[in-house]
C-alpha cells in the first residue's frame, strides 16, 4: 500500500445520489477485487473507505452514494482536483478457476467491487449471473454494467425487474436452474446475512465484502472489527486488514450490527 | 541544512527523533504501512498489553467528531502471554526503539506484567494509568495521587534498571498532581496527555458511543497539561495530543516536552512524521540553536522566572 496524489478525470452524477469517480494514476502494486482505498476528503478528520469499482488504463474508479457530510464534499469536487489516496487496502475477493458457474450478487453501492470482479472474470468465458437489488429504477447504475453477463434486477417498489429482495430473487433462480459454484457479494449487512444463510443452505461457497466504520484502514487501530469464527468460538478481526472480504460461514451475524 | 540535530535524550532513553508514535496507534509495530518513514521515527509505543487477554468492545468503536474522534476499542490485545510468545519480537522496527505499554487493574497486575517483560530484557515501559482500579469503582488509576503513587513505585522497583514511563490521564481536576505522584513514584519519563473521556449519540440508531476523544480538538488541553506540568517535574516529558503538523509539535517541545507522542493523526496524515522533522529543523537553524534540547520549554514562564514552585512530597 502507498500514499498518493490522484488527479480527478470525472466526477459524474449518475443517478439520484449515486456517483462515479475517476481518478487519474496508477498504484506500484496493482490492486484486485474487493480491495478499496482510503480517501482524505477535507476538512475532516477522518479518511473515507471506498471499494475500487474499476482499475485500468491508468484510471482507477470508485462508485459513491452521497449518505453524509464528506460524501457530500467529495461529490461537489471537479475534474482536475486532487485527492490524497491510501491504497489499495485489504483483501480481494478469492477466485479459483474450478468456478465455471458464477453469481454475483450486489446491493447499492455494493456493486462497487463487483463490477471491478466482473472486469476480470468477463475475460474467461464463464457463467456468470449478476444480481442487482436497488431501491427504485433510479438507483440503478444502468450504464456502468458490462456487457456479457446476464442481469437480474430487482426493486424494493417494483420499478424495475422484480419486487422485493435481490436475495430472495437468487433464491428462486436457484430453485428453477441450479446452483452456481460460488457466490460473490456486496451491499447492506441485512442483505449479506441473508446471502449467507442461502449459502449454507445451497452448500454452495459465498464470500462477501463487508463495511464498517474505519479509522486507519490498514489493520494498526483495531477499530473497524467484526465477530469472525475461530477453532475455540470467536474473535475479533478487522474488517480492514482480515477483511474486507469474508467466507459468510467464518462471519458471526448479529442482529443489530 | 546546517549541524542541527534531532537527537534527544530522555534521561537514559536515547532517541534518533523526538518523534514517537503513541500507545494504540499502531498495534504492536509489527505491520508496515507501507507510507510512513520509519527513519523519523525515535520510537514505538505498543498498543496497551494486560494480564488476561481482553477481546474489546463491541461497535461501534470510532465515532468522527468536530476537528477529532472518539475511540473505545476497550484494550483489545491478546494478553501478555500471547503477547511475548508472538508480538513482541516482532515488533522491531530497525533504529526505532519499542516501547511496551502495560496496565493492569491492581498492583499485582502490573507487577506481574513488569517481571513478565524485565525477564525478556524489555528496555523501556510504558504505564498506562488510565485503566480502571478494580478497588475504586471506575475511577482510573491516575485519578488518585496516591494510587498512582503505589502504581508507578511498584513497577519501578521491579524494573529499576529499565525506563519507566508513566501515562497520565487528563480527566482530573489538577494533571499536575498525578504527574508529582508518578515522579515521586520512580517514573523516568512522563507521557501526557491520553484520551478525554467523551460521547457521541447516534441519533439514527439512538445510540450512545463513550470512549475517549483525541485529534486536533485536545491539542490545547495537551499544550497546557504539558506546559503546566513542566514547571512542576523535571523529569522529562512526552506531549501527546492532537499533533497533526509540524507546527503543532514544536508548539509542545516550546511548551516544555522533550519529545512528542503522535497519534489520530497518523490515521490520515501519512507525511506528518516528515513534516514534524522539517519544522523542528527549520525552527532550529533560524533560533541559532544546536540542539532540540534547547529549545524544550523554551517559551515556558518556568525558564522566564526561573523558579520551581515548592511542593510537598509523598
Ligand atoms: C471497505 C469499505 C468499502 C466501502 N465502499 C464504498 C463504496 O464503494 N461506495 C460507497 O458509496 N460507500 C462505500 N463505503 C461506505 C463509505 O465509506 C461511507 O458511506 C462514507 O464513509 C460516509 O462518509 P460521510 O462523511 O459522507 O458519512 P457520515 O456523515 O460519516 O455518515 C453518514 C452515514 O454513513 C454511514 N457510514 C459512515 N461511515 C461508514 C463506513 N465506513 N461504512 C459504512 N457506512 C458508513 C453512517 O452510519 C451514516 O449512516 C465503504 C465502506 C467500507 C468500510
Ligand atoms: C484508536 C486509539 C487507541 C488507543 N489506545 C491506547 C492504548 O491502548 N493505550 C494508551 O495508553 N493510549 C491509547 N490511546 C491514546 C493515544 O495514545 C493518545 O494518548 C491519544 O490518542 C491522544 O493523542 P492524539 O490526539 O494525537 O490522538 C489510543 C488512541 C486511539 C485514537
Ligand atoms: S480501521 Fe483501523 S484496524 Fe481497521
């Protein structure tokens, strides 16, 4: 990991409170899915966390909703404004070529890292299904997604593709044409949870991408951590360092995280 | 740049830099960071070490505040054991000295924890008075004179060959008190000032986080405990609090520390151990001065009048 100036290309209003940033630079070590970045967003005190949403040609790019005060000021920042960038931070998503048969399953800005997954893998042939979960049609980052994967959409209000939860909509697609070998996710903690007990059930492998609140991003505070299982019950491991990708059977899910 | 140097002595405790990084910023020194020039650094102080292994708190732990945050990862560490067994060597960082943090909830705790490490040739020691004592109800130990007292003198007598550094709480009425009672304690060094006992409230989740507050916000409450304390002691001081510039780390050294303890702000400033060597060099060259040394306390009323207040002992 390293510190950097990164010059912004594109700071684009997408949909409703979703946003793409496109950073101009490169890191020495080239970041994988699942790994993010930590930006100073100033004048606060705290760095940000951001999964890469894509990585390429000199670009690195992030997917962002405005949900408080610094994702407010980063969306007000213009092309040609620099950010101070730590990265890239923590742990990608694990692929394994026996996986033929792939779902990816995101909910709001958890499609970030998978769309940076699916820039990968969409370069070997694969089966990959992507399920998407947003609250309305508007939420939907509709040009951002590759070609050569197929899509499921689903509403919470039913303004696009299917009404109600995208886990349940993966349920019943599993139900009718079969399991995949391996489940990628990302979004809201609810919605991971939920992929895990489909996991389990399905004995089918699930890593997701977990958030939390951070602090120094890079595994030296222990502020950012999560119950995960251990050989004698469980412990507390940072999300930021351990993580931030996790198998959904190692994860403790709480109700109230 | 002309023959300044950075080097500073703490009675026995040789450091490259005044620049040490503070107790639960940086684990126990063994992950590299990858952005942060250890060559400036003088020394690393461990995450806070215990008997029993404590698992920590539940979250949230980190809540952003004006111009700071507040912390409560409760002590998370793997107990002492653990601690030597797996940490503690490698936690050597080539010309950074390390520095081991202990607490404990009585007096026996932290003589064990001293015996444990003085058999394993730890050089320096760093007390952590902000822990509860298990005898007064939540009260930390540096909220007693006399406890402090007992706590600092107990460990020092286990390690009298060693460094011992004591660290003081701010959440008192008088700081200068408790730092009086860890010098008559034995303490060599003292560092000030921890975390200021502090909430948040999630109005979201209706919920209330409690820990301690640290970043800019507490650099004028640092200042002051150190430039208070200065006129009191003599033995030598950390200033830990809120440093986030150069700037901020020669107004300590002025105020009357010797070397300064970085914190939060190493979280999101990954140039500010250069910053800081840069403006105690400049400040330096453009002062006529030789040495770091000279310039601690510099602007302290103490070095103005001269005189020392009179005290009473313990
Ligand atoms: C590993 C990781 C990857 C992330 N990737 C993305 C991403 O790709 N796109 C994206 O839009 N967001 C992402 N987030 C969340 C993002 O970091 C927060 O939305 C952001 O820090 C909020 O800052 P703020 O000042 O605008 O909000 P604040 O004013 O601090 O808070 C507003 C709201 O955001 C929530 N929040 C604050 N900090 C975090 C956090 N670290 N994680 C989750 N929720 C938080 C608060 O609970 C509150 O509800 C990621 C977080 C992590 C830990
Ligand atoms: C996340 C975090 C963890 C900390 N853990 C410890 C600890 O284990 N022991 C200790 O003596 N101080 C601990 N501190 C206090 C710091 O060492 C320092 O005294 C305090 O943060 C003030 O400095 P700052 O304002 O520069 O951060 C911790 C501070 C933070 C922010
Ligand atoms: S944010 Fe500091 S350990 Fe994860």
């Amino acid at each position: 990991m390293e510190a950097k100036s990164f010059q912004i290309k594109k700071n684009i209003h997408l949909t409703e409170k979703l946003h793409l940033l496109e950073l101009e630079g490169s890191f020495l070590q080239s970041p994988v899915p699942g790994q993010f970045i930590h930006i100073k967003i100033d004048p606060f005190f705290l760095r940000r966390p951001f999964s890469i949403a894509g990585y390429n040609d000199n670009t690195l790019k992030i997917l962002y909703r405005v949900v408080g005060r610094a994702t407010e000021v980063l969306s007000e920042k213009e092309a040609g404004d620099s950010l101070n960038v730590i990265g890239p931070l923590g742990n990608g998503f694990p692929v394994n070529n026996n996986y033929k048969s792939i779902f990816l399953v995101g909910g709001g800005t958890g499609i970030a890292p998978l769309l940076f997954l699916t820039d990968t893998l969409i370069r070997k042939n694969l089966n990959i299904s992507f399920f998407y979960g947003a609250r309305t049609s508007e939420c939907i980052a509709f040009h951002l997604l590759p070609y050569g994967v197929d899509y499921i959409f689903s509403t919470n209000d039913g303004s696009y593709g299917y009404k109600g939860l995208i886990g349940e909509v993966m349920q019943q697609h599993i139900k009718k044409n079969g399991k995949p070998d391996i489940i990628y996710g990302g979004g809201p903690y609810q919605m991971l949870k939920q992929l895990a007990k489909i996991s389990a059930k399905h004995k089918t492998p699930a890593f997701v991408s977990l958030e939390n609140r951070m602090a120094c991003g890079t595994g030296i505070c222990y502020g950012c951590v999560t119950k995960i299982k251990d050989k004698t019950g469980w412990e507390y491991k940072r999300v930021c360092k351990d993580g931030p990708v996790f198998n959904t059977e190692e994860v403790i899910w709480e109700n109230n995280p | 740049m002309g023959k300044q140097s950075l080097k500073i002595a703490l009675n026995k405790l040789n450091l490259k830099t005044p620049i040490i990084v503070a107790s639960g910023i940086f684990s126990y020194g063994e992950i590299d960071i990858g952005y942060l020039d250890y060559k400036k650094l003088g020394a690393v102080v461990t995450k806070t070490i215990t008997i029993n292994p404590k698992e920590g708190n539940p979250q949230p732990r980190l809540w952003e505040t004006p111009s700071g945050m507040i912390n409560c990862i409760g002590l998370q560490n793997p107990g002492i054991k653990e601690f030597i067994r797996k940490k503690l060597y490698s936690a050597n960082i080539p010309n950074v000295k390390t520095i081991v943090s202990i607490s404990g909830e009585s007096v026996d705790e932290v003589k064990k924890l001293t015996e444990m490490l003085v058999k394993k040739d730890v050089k320096v020691i760093e007390l952590n008075l902000s822990c509860p004592n298990v005898n007064r109800q939540n009260l930390m130990v540096s909220q007693n004179p006399e406890d402090t007292y007992r706590f600092v003198k107990a460990v020092k007598e286990i390690c009298r060959s060693k460094t011992l550094i004591a660290k003081v709480s701010p959440n008192v009425t008088d700081i200068t008190e408790t730092a009086l009672a860890a010098e008559d304690g034995g303490a060599d060094i003292l560092s000030l000032i921890n975390t200021l006992k502090a909430i948040a409230i999630d109005t979201e989740k209706r919920g209330v986080i409690e820990g301690g507050l640290s970043g800019p916000a507490i650099k004028p409450v640092g200042l002051k405990a150190v430039y208070d304390t200065y006129q009191k002691v003599d033995i030598p001081l950390i200033g830990i609090g809120g440093i986030t510039t150069g700037q901020d780390a020669l107004e300590y050294i002025l105020a009357g520390a010797s070397a300064i303890g970085i914190g939060s702000a190493l979280f999101s400033n990954p140039y500010i151990a250069d910053q800081i060597c840069e403006t105690l060099t400049v400040f330096l060259e453009r002062n006529n001065l030789k040495n770091l040394s000279d310039a601690t306390g510099l602007l302290n009323e103490k070095n103005k009048t001269g005189a020392k207040k009179s005290r009473k002992k313990h």
